[in-house]
C-alpha cells in the first residue's frame, strides 16, 4: 500500500512539473502584435505592404486583397 502512495504521489508531482512548463500562448501572441506595426496580422518580416490601413483584408504577404 505505501508503495503505490509513493508511485502515485511520484507521477502527481511529475505531471505537475510537465504541466507548469506549459504557456497559455500569451506571450506568443503579443510578440506577434509588437512585430505587427500596421496590424494587419502579417508579421513585419514579410509584410510587403507595411502601412495597410485599419480594417483592410490583406492576402499572406500584407497587400489588400482586391474585391472583384
């Protein structure tokens, strides 16, 4: 009985060091926002348009898309 305490308590404590390593992804998110400068959602490294107005739809690389 104490041995599987002590294996149990063991594998608690393991899957709570494995899960406290893990991120909400926050953080991922605003590096992306701080290296969006016109917010379009393409980050500046491939922004090929880099001041798109506000609330315009952009394809991959930052252009707007034209609506036909």
């Amino acid at each position: 009985m104490k041995t599987k305490k002590f294996y149990l308590s063991i594998m608690v404590f393991t899957m709570f060091l494995a899960l406290s390593s893990c991120s909400l992804g926050d953080d991922d998110n605003n590096i992306v926002e701080r290296n969006d400068d016109d917010g379009d959602g393409v980050v500046n490294v491939i922004d090929e348009c880099v001041h798109t107005p506000e609330g315009v739809e952009v394809d991959a690389v930052g252009c707007p898309v034209e609506i036909d």
